[in-house]
C-alpha cells in the first residue's frame, strides 16, 4: 500500500522494508531478511541525514547477517 501512495525513496517504505526484514530475521530467514534491510538502507541514505539512528542500525544489521553468512560486503 505504501508503495503506492508515497514517494519511492519515502522514509515510511524504509521502516515497512526494515521491519520484513526483522520477521525474516525472526523465521531464520537470514538470506532474505539481509535482503530487505539492504532494501531499507538504499532507502535511507537517500531521505535521511547521515548521523541517523536508522541508517545506523541498518548497517549494523547488515554487517551482522553478512557475518554470520559469510557474505563479504561490497
């Protein structure tokens, strides 16, 4: 619903995408609860200031799951 109401780079869509990636997170999906906090972090650099609590979090999550996957980051 969010996708079509608000902008594309909407702070909201950010926390809906953080927020799936936590219940993925939860199921021990780690694949693709990485892949929605990468989503919500794309997101969050575009609409937030750069010392953010969120953008913050979010790139700790994904370094977290990066790690425990065995994922090297870009």
């Amino acid at each position: 619903m969010r996708l079509k109401v608000l902008p594309p780079y909407h702070e909201d869509i950010g926390h809906s995408l953080s927020k799936i990636g936590e219940i993925y997170e939860n199921l021990h999906k780690s694949i693709l609860a990485l892949d929605y906090y990468q989503q919500a972090l794309t997101i969050y650099e575009k609409c937030l200031p750069s010392g953010h609590d969120d953008l913050w979090i979010m790139k700790s999550n994904i370094e977290r799951l990066s790690e425990e996957l065995g994922i090297e980051l870009d």
